[in-house]
C-alpha cells in the first residue's frame, strides 16, 4: 500500500525527472559565443568602431577581422594570410576594413572561416520564431543554425555537434577581438 507521502514523493520524482529531460536540449544549445560577441559590440560600440582586426597567436600568419552593424550583424572572418608583414603594418595603422577584406580576398586557400552573426548576439542552434539564422563556413563546408535538419541532411546529432564546433571555434575569434580592443 502507497502512502500519502509515497505517493506525493513518486508525483515529485516524476515531476523532476520529466523537468531535466525537457532542460538537456535547451542546455544543449547554449552558446560560448553569445557573452563575447556582447563584449565584443560594447566594447566597439564605446570605441565608435566599425571595423576591428587582430593577429591571432594560434597560428602562424593567422588573423581575425570583424565588420559590426550595429543592433543588427556581425560578420566575422579568421584566415592565414601569405604575407603576414603587410597585414601587421595595416594592423599598427589602424586599418582594420583593410585587414576585413584581405581576409576575405586574399586569404590562404582553405583557411578561411567566415560567420555570419545576424543580431550581433552569438550563435543559436535553434533561432526563434522569426528570428534570423547564423551562418558558418569553414573551408567549403558551410552550415546555417535554422535548425532544419531535413534540408540540410543532418541528424539532430550531427547538427548539434557542427553547432558546437562552429560555436567554439567563433567563441575564440571573438576573443581574440575583443582582447585587442581591451589593449
């Protein structure tokens, strides 16, 4: 015979576990890069910039450059580039729409990422009702975060994982901006 209180503590059990599955897949889909790509547009939007680059220390001849319209697109690109003395003379000048377009034109073929962060605000795996999607190419492989798995041929697994991927590799670009702009 089940008690009141067995009876209440079985309800509350299956209460919570019912919980914690419906929390995995939000929890799966939070993004490293939604605080830095905050910091990165505060920090751009106080400094009145546009345009920012950094060399990044990860690779040789590697950098990052970022386009910001403000309240509404980041676009970020990392890439090697062959003749690493041009871009860091352009970096000590200021010139950061320089370094964003040699990237984006003249880069080492197959070192390119480029990601398209519509709302400034970070990857999502999943947008929102009528919100836009994020985009990422790295090389020709090239994925957009709406979340339809069926027109883009993925499981639920493959595109939570390319997700993570993309979401960690801009994670870092981001912070590669942002720590030149805190110089």
């Amino acid at each position: 015979m089940i008690t009141h209180s067995r009876r209440l503590w079985l309800v509350t059990a299956a209460g919570l576990a019912m919980l914690a599955s419906s929390v995995g897949p939000a929890h799966a889909q939070d993004s490293k890069s939604t605080p830095l790509a905050k910091e990165l547009t505060q920090l751009m939007d106080q400094q009145k910039l546009t345009t920012v680059a950094a060399k990044d220390s990860q690779g040789e001849g590697q950098y990052v450059a970022a386009m910001y319209f403000p309240g509404s697109q980041l676009l970020v690109v990392s890439a090697r580039y062959s003749v690493p003395v041009l871009l860091d003379a352009k970096l000590n000048e200021g010139k950061y729409m320089d370094v964003y377009i040699d990237l984006n034109s003249a880069s080492v073929a197959g070192t390119k990422v480029f990601v398209s962060d519509l709302m400034a605000d970070g990857l999502k795996a999943r947008p929102g009702d009528e919100e836009p999607f994020d985009t990422f190419e790295a090389g020709t492989q090239q994925i957009s975060f709406d979340h339809n798995l069926k027109a883009q041929n993925l499981t639920e697994d493959e595109y939570m994982k390319r997700f993570a991927d993309a979401d960690t590799r801009y994670a870092h670009m981001l912070s590669v901006l942002v720590n030149r702009l805190k110089k």
